[in-house]
C-alpha cells in the first residue's frame, strides 16, 4: 500500500464524518468507527499494510519539537501520551499531519487547540489506532493473531528510531518553550 493510498483512506473515514473529524474528546467519537468501516472493505494484506503503514506514520513524528508541542498542548506527555497523541495527529489528516511535522508550531490553528488552550473540550490524542485497525481485521478473519504475526514479520525489516528526531530541549523551560513554539506558548503559556 502506498502512501498516497494510506491516506486517502484516512481521509474518506474523516470525510465520513463531516465536522466531527478534529475531536477526539467526545465519548461517542464517530472517527474510529468510520475508519473501521473503511477498512473492512480491505483484504487481510491490505489491513496488514495499512498497520505498517501507520506504524511508519508514527515514528515520521516521533520528533522532539512535536513532543514539546504536546506536552504544551497536554499539559504534560508521558511516552505513552506521544504515542496516542501521535495517533491522533494522524486522524487529523495528512495535510495537519504534514504541516505539524514541518512546524509543530501549526497545530495552533487548529479550532480544537483554541479549545483545549481555553480549557474547554476538546482533544487531539487517540489511544490507539491499532483498535479500528484490529477491528477491521476482526470483522473479516473472526480473528487477529495472523494479523498481529504479519505486522510482527513486517516490522522486524523496520529500523526503528530510539530517540526522537531533532534538538531535545526542557519543555518546562517556558522561554524556551516560546522560542520554539511562540504560537502554543501565546496560547497556553500567556
């Protein structure tokens, strides 16, 4: 699967579900849903694909200028919290995706990160996208062990990145932090 296939199918789960694409937050959250229903028209190689694919999205992200703006944008962010954060960021699009990795700085144009900034509702991380994946995969095979195999045997020719990507900084260093990401720190530091 390429990339360009990768997301479009993304993007037909967002386009799915209309204006309720950006939020993780809601309890009833249609996006994981949609994604599944898109990837059940998939084969079994496919859904494979797709899960590689998404693990080579997340570690594109795994940069420590974007870990800073989660962790400005959180309140904090444990590895743990990256991962779902990543993920989310990932259901937000490849044209937020692409921008974030670019300048993380970007993310506050977003209407949800006014939001959160504002403490209203509002997130951005998803726990896992692993969930719709297996779920799709589920719905066609009654099962997931060969699925979890064909990742496995995917992911054992993937080099895999220990430290993230860029300059590590001190994210409780606020003038650092607004050196780095002036329009987050407008947002949540100000």
């Amino acid at each position: 699967m390429d990339e360009d296939t990768w997301w479009a199918l993304i993007e037909e789960a967002r386009a799915a579900v209309g204006s309720r694409a950006d939020d993780r937050d809601p309890p009833d959250d249609p996006l994981p849903e949609a994604l599944t229903d898109v990837l059940v028209r998939l084969s079994r190689e496919e859904i494979v694909e797709f899960a590689v694919r998404h693990v080579e999205a997340r570690q594109s992200a795994y940069r420590w200028e974007l870990w800073g703006a989660a962790d400005l944008i959180e309140g904090g962010c444990s590895d743990d919290g990256f991962m779902d954060f990543r993920d989310g960021l990932v259901l937000l699009g490849r044209a937020t995706f692409t921008r974030a990795l670019a300048d993380p700085d970007t993310l506050a144009d977003l209407p949800v990160i006014t939001r959160m900034s504002r403490e209203e509702a509002g997130w951005i991380g998803y726990e896992s996208l692993s969930y719709p994946i297996a779920d799709a995969y589920q719905r066609i095979t009654g099962e997931t062990e060969s699925l979890d195999e064909g990742i496995g045997q995917a992911l054992e020719e993937m080099a895999h990145p220990e430290d993230p990507a860029g300059e590590r900084w001190k994210f409780d260093d606020d003038e650092e932090t607004r050196s780095r990401l002036p329009r987050l720190a407008e947002l949540f530091l100000d």
